[in-house]
C-alpha cells in the first residue's frame, strides 16, 4: 500500500514527540557529536520490522538520545516492514552513504535471509558499513491464554500424537529457525504459519488461532505479562531475570543444546565515510551505556552490548556462518 508523504511526516513527527523523555544527554555524548560530523538534516532510522517490534521500540530510544546529542536535529523512525526484512534493508543500501539514513536491523536480516532465501538483492556485508552493536534479546516459546498447554512437554507431546495438525508463527527469521529446529530436535511435523511481522503474529498466538509462537521478549513481555499470553520456555540456554521460574527449552522439552538468541546492530551504507561512522558510534555507544539506558533496554529484556564498527563487522561474518548452520540443521529449504 502506498502511503502519502504527508502522512509519513506526520506519522515520523509523532514518534519523535512520543519518544521517551526520561533521559538527559551526558556531556560526553555532545562532545562526541562535536568533535566529528553533524547532521546537516533529520537523522533516518529505518526499522524493517513493524511498529511494536522489538527493533522498533530499541530504535526510538536511541532516536531520541541521538537527537538530544546532536543538538536537536531530529533523528525519526521508519518502519519499511516485509520481506522479512529485506524492504527496509534494500532501501538503506541504495541509500546516500552520507550519514542521514541508518539501518536499526537483526540478525534477521544481517545472519539469518542468507540462509533462508534463495535470491537475495543486497549483501549484509558488501553493502552496508557496521556502525555500533546495540544488544542481544532472547526469545520466548508462548501460547494464548486459553491454550490447554501450560508445559513444554504437553505441547510437543500433542504435537506427536496430532502430525502436522498443530502450528507456529513467526514473524521474524529468529522465529521461523526457532520453530523449525524445535520440530527437528523433538521429531515433530509442525504447520508453520509465517507473518509479515510479529505483532500480527502475536495477535494469532493470542487467539490461539495458532498453536504457538517463539516471540522476543522486548516484544511479548507485555502481553505475557498483562496474560494474553503464557510463557512455556526460553529459546536460550540461560534462564532471564525478567521471568523468574521459566526454564529453557532445552530443559522444559528435552532438547538438549537449544539456545538461540537474536542479536541487533545499527548500519549506514557502505562507501560512509569513516569520519561519518566514527562520530556515529561514539555517539551510539555513549547512548546505550548510560545507565538510565540500561535500565530502560533491560526493562524490555534487552542485554546491552557495544563495541567497535570493527568489532561489528567481525560479528556479523561470524554469524553468517552460525545461521547458516542452524538453518541446515533445521532442516529449512531456502524459499
């Protein structure tokens, strides 16, 4: 659907103006910002997953922070949801390598579309310059509220006894892998049911208009929370401090080694130049390590991480090669 351009604006304006107001700027991000480049216009963030994704919430906290640490130029959110991606992802690479359009992004689109797709019309490391790791989010296996599984055991054991009956959703790659390989490791035959993004996703496990779904929790927590939807296990080998008693898959559904995390990254064009991303980093970096920050990003289940440009880059080859594996084992055909 075409949207007008007007309405865009207005709908960018609004982000900005209910972006949260709860953080100051410490003096070391303005001297990051002013030490470097500036923007000569508004700062783009384009998130290629939905308004209410993870990604999505991750990246109006940062908007403001960067807006504020460079002197109020405005720094908005665009959502280019579909694809899987790869919408927003294309739009970023064909982008102007000037600093004013950035890519908020996972692994879904930067470790896992490789894998996943047979064609796939830009490369995550060619066409795009690393700018700064922001964290790490596990995820969640969870059913509506009126699901009459309330164990791990119970669903895949239902699963077993109903081949190909019962379904999935996915809204992300990290959900379609999740699901695929729980199906491989428990030898089940699950329908799975994918999504443009993950709210509507979400909106169906409510219903239980699917059986399941493997969703983040900076992304669920509220609903889990609020009872729409029951928490049945986490994708990571670690339990998470934001749902106490909950235990990982690989020990709720004897499938031992299960441990899946998404990751995500901020990303320019590449051919950016390294003054560009330089300033943009520090100015990245001095946002997601102040502790108010933190606080905020734990809140919604994020693990905070940061680093280099380099460091960056060296991460995302590395887990072309993890996803890679994951998909082969899972058994997932490319589509």
């Amino acid at each position: 659907m075409r949207i007008a351009l007007h309405s865009r604006a207005i709908r960018r304006r609004a982000c900005m103006a209910g972006a949260l107001g709860f953080l100051g700027v410490p003096a070391g991000m303005q001297a990051a910002a002013a030490e470097g480049w500036r923007p000569t216009r508004p700062v783009t963030l384009v998130v290629p997953f939905a308004g209410g994704s993870a990604t999505d919430a991750v990246a109006r906290i940062i908007a403001q922070l960067m807006s504020e640490a460079f002197g109020g130029i405005p720094v908005v959110v665009d959502n280019r949801a579909g694809a899987n991606g790869v919408i927003g992802a294309q739009l970023v690479a064909r982008a102007e390598p000037d600093g004013h359009t950035l890519l908020v992004t996972t692994n879904t689109t930067h470790s896992a579309n490789p894998a996943l797709l047979r064609r796939l019309d830009y490369d995550p490391v060619a066409d795009f310059a690393p700018v700064a790791r922001i964290g790490d989010v596990p995820f969640m296996l969870t059913v509506g509220r009126n699901s009459p599984f309330h164990t791990a055991h119970a669903l895949l054991d239902a699963a077993r006894e109903r081949p190909g009956q019962m379904s999935y959703a996915s809204g992300n790659s990290t959900g379609i892998v999740a699901g695929a390989t729980m199906a491989r490791q428990a030898g089940i035959e699950m329908l799975h049911v994918p999504y443009r993004s993950t709210p509507p996703a979400m909106t169906d496990a409510m219903s239980g208009r699917v059986d399941c779904m493997f969703v983040d929790i900076a992304a669920g927590l509220g609903n889990v929370r609020g009872g729409q939807l029951r928490v049945l296990a986490l994708s990571t080998a670690a339990p998470s401090p934001l749902l106490p008693g909950v235990p990982p898959l690989a020990e709720a559904g004897d499938l031992p080694g299960f441990d899946l995390i998404s990751w995500s990254g901020v990303f320019a064009p590449a051919r950016t130049p390294a003054l560009l991303i330089a300033t943009l980093n520090r100015v990245i970096r001095g946002a997601i390590e102040q502790p108010e920050a933190q606080a905020r990003f734990a809140e919604i289940g994020y693990s905070v991480l940061s680093g280099t440009p380099g460091d960056l880059g060296r991460f995302v080859r590395r887990q072309l090669d993890v996803w890679r594996d994951l998909v082969d084992a899972a058994g997932i055909e490319k589509e």
